[in-house]
C-alpha cells in the first residue's frame, strides 16, 4: 500500500485542472496558498494528502468546494 | 529576508563557528566553542524566521517528523545494541584485552544516554499527546 493512500481508497484530485482553467503555474497557486512549489507539485502528483486547512485555502482559491477538487476513491474488491 | 541572504548568513555563521574552534583549541577553552555553537543556532534560528518566502510548510513538517522518528529508532536501537555489547565484553574482565574497563565505562554513559533519550521521548510524547486533545472527558 502506497504510504499515503488511506486504508480502502485513495486520494486523487484535480489540481492541475483547475489551474490550467485559471491560469496559475504551480509557483502562483503555491504562493496564495501559503506553500513551497514542490508541496503543489506532490499534491499533484498524489505523493502528498494536504491538511483540510490546506484543501480549503485551495478550494477558496478556485471557487470551488473540497469535493470539487479532492476525490475519494474506494477500492472495490 | 530573502531566501538567498539566508543560506548566505548561514555560510558566515559556519565560517565563523570553525574560527571559533580552532582558536578554541590553539587556547583551550571549550566554554567558549561551546557558548559559539549555541549562539550560532539560535542566529540561524532568528534569522529563518525573517526569511519572506516560503521555506517551510506542512509538507516540510511531515518530512522532518517522519525522518527524525526513524533516525531516534534506528539510533536508539544501534546505540542500544552496541551498549548491551559493551557491558558484555566489561564483564569478561581482561578477556576481551586491556581495554575492557575503558569500553565498560563508555558503554555505562551510552547505556545512561538511550535511557535519557527515551524519557525525554516520553515526555515529549505526552505533551504532544495532551496538545492533541488526549486524555479528556468523554462526553458520554
């Protein structure tokens, strides 16, 4: 199991949609949410779950709600 | 601050601190090496503080959490093992050669060093504990 997938799913999320639709490299998004780059990029990448004050500065950033965003996907065995 | 200027300060501050050992040895005085150090980090501290952009974040945090439990495991245990060892070889005398009494006495300190590590984990472990809401009523 990938360190940071929880137990019966697994975050994915539409960052990189959503910053393609308003315009922001990750350096801007990184900056109005209070982060480093590389943090977005991990986010991006599903390497890293972002705190749920994170995910809504990010979601507050597009206008958007959590869910919008963060997808949970639950493993069907 | 930029981050620029930070990493440069930091530079200046390790210069310095090898200045300041080398005359520590040429004229003997630890207090002084030692008085160094401990202004050399907290400088570096205060001045991480003043820096503008964004060096560190939860990201960061996770990073140095996770890597420095690992570090106090894998110290822990190797400083452990190693002390246990020690005291063995302290107990066969002069068996394990001349210098048994001297590897006794160092393995006595790190023996005492591991068990201060892990109260001092301990301690941190339940204040941490408490911070995060343990130990309350149950409202039911």
């Amino acid at each position: 199991m990938n360190e940071n997938s929880v137990p019966g799913g697994r975050m994915k999320n539409k960052i990189k949609v959503f910053r393609a639709m308003h315009d922001l490299t990750q350096e801007d998004l990184a900056r109005e949410v209070g982060v480093t780059r590389q943090t977005v990029l991990a986010i991006e990448k599903g390497k890293y779950d972002p705190s749920l004050e994170l995910a809504f500065k990010m979601a507050r950033r597009f206008q958007v709600t959590i869910e919008d965003i963060f997808v949970f996907e639950e493993n069907i065995s | 601050m930029k981050q620029y200027t930070y990493f440069l300060l930091l530079g200046v501050i390790a210069i310095l601190e090898v200045g300041i050992f080398y005359w520590s040895v040429e004229n003997l005085e630890p207090l002084i090496m030692t008085g160094a150090v401990v202004i050399g980090v907290l400088t570096a501290w205060i001045s991480r503080q003043m820096v503008d952009d964004i060096v560190i974040d939860e990201r960061s945090h996770l990073i140095t959490e996770k890597a420095s439990l690992r570090t106090l495991q894998v110290m822990g245990i190797t400083l452990f093992s190693y002390a246990l060892g020690g005291i063995v070889i302290s107990v066969g005398g002069d068996t394990f050669g001349p210098f048994s009494y001297q590897i006794a006495r160092f393995s006595f300190f790190l023996m005492f060093t591991v068990f201060l590590m892990i109260i001092v984990y301990t301690l941190f472990f339940s204040w941490y504990e408490r911070k995060f809401g343990a130990g309350g009523e149950d409202e039911e």
